[in-house]
C-alpha cells in the first residue's frame, strides 16, 4: 500500500496545545487520528495524550493487516476511555480529564473510522466532500435537521457543547463506529479537532486537497487560514491527511 501523508497542530491563541495528532504506516494498513484534550477539565493535554498513545500502543501490537478493523476502534477508544476515567476518579466528576476523539484506519483499498464527540474524519474525492462523520452535539442536530446553515452553525453559541467524549463518566460514551468505505486512487482521508474545521466549510477543505500541491504544503496552509480566521479566539487546530497513491 502506498500513501502521501501529512499531519500538523497549531497552538492559535491557546496558551496550550491540548491536541494531539496520531500517525503509524507500514505496508499493510494505514492510522491517523485526532484527540482534543477538553479545556475546561483537568489534565486535557494529558487526555488527549493518553488516547494517542492507547491507541498506537495497540496498533502496533495488531499484526496488518488487522483481521477485525471496526473491533479494533471500539476497543482502542474504549481502552482509551477507560484510562482516561482511571486516571481522573480522585476528582469531582466535572474537573475530570476528558478527550474528543477521530481516528482513521486504511488497508486494502477500504477505510474504517470511528468518532467520539466534534473531532471528525472526512473522506474527499476529485475535490468534494464524499462523506464527513456528524459530530456528537445539538449543533450538528440543528444542522441536520435543517434548522440552521453550515455558516450560522460556524458562530451558534452552543457550536463549543459536545453531547459524548472519552472519560469523564465511567460508562462507555456513544461512539460512531462508520462501515466500510471502498477507496479509489487519489480518494483523500483526514481527521481534525474542531478548532480546525470550524471556521472552515467543508468546501473550503475539500478544495484545499485537490489542487495539485503536496498534502503538507496544502494542510499548512489550510490550517494557518484557519487560525487566521479564527482570530484572537483561534483554539488549537490540528489535523493529520493521508492519500491513497
């Protein structure tokens, strides 16, 4: 399997990077994910951290390609889910660490992907939006119930509130585990935390990928816009894109 692949985290005006970026390729199959370490609660970075290094950690132990893909998301966000609530039950349930979550899997010539909370995976093709995952907040239901538009959603005064996350309350959060996706040749996967995509619209992404420049001068420069557009509230705005060559 051969891929182009790219990933980037920038601060923005935050005074802390509480994203975290995961990516691991061999020959067989394919990762990239992304965890938003939740700053409202204790320990976000170290949250998003000890998703990323769960769910590494077990991919690397999985021989590739992996016989059971969707197992193999539920079971590492839940592990990761499971860590994170080990690690903060000497708190108050509300300053306990919490993570989003987005993660991508690909191996012959299909790709899986499973999300908890606003942090997404898009699936891009010849410059538009095939598929993107629905986040879990009463934004996206606003959305898809036709009730608001993509540019009212971008400055909706609940667009911050997530319904589900990664730790926090000991029972296992909802998670969007997607089917399998048949990828063509040039088909374009990325995963981002909402202060990437949300100052964007999904046009915007799209376009981005498809105009002939390498993944990482294209993401660089997509992800600065929008930062720069965020302005003196940008949050953190990372993202990790890979092609199928």
């Amino acid at each position: 399997m051969q891929v182009e692949y790219a990933e980037i985290s920038l601060l923005g005006a935050r005074e802390e990077n509480q994203d975290r970026i995961a990516v691991a390729v061999d020959g067989h199959s394919a990762l990239i994910a992304a965890f938003d370490g939740m700053g409202g609660h204790a320990d976000g970075a170290r949250a998003a951290e000890l998703a990323r290094r769960t769910l590494l950690t077990r991919f690397a132990a999985q021989p590739h390609p992996l016989l059971d893909p969707l197992s193999f998301l539920h079971q590492s966000l839940g592990a990761a889910h499971t860590d994170m609530v080990a690690i903060g039950l000497h708190l108050p349930l509300e300053q306990r660490p919490r993570a989003t979550g987005a993660v991508c899997l690909i191996q012959d010539g299909t790709a899986w992907w499973a999300h908890v909370g606003d942090s997404r995976v898009y699936h891009l093709r010849a410059g538009q939006v095939v598929t993107r995952t629905r986040d879990h907040s009463h934004v996206e239901l606003l959305l898809q119930e036709g009730l608001i538009n993509a540019q009212q959603a971008q400055n909706h005064p609940m667009r911050n509130y997530v319904e589900t996350c990664l730790g926090g309350d000991p029972l296992l959060p909802e998670m969007r585990i997607g089917r399998c996706v048949k990828l063509e040749q040039g088909d374009t996967l990325l995963v981002c935390t909402d202060g990437f995509w949300s100052n964007l619209l999904d046009e915007d992404i799209a376009a981005s990928f498809y105009s002939g420049v390498p993944l990482n001068t294209a993401l660089q420069a997509i992800t600065e816009f929008a930062v720069r557009r965020a302005s003196v509230g940008a949050d953190n705005s990372s993202a990790a894109v890979m092609k199928l060559l």
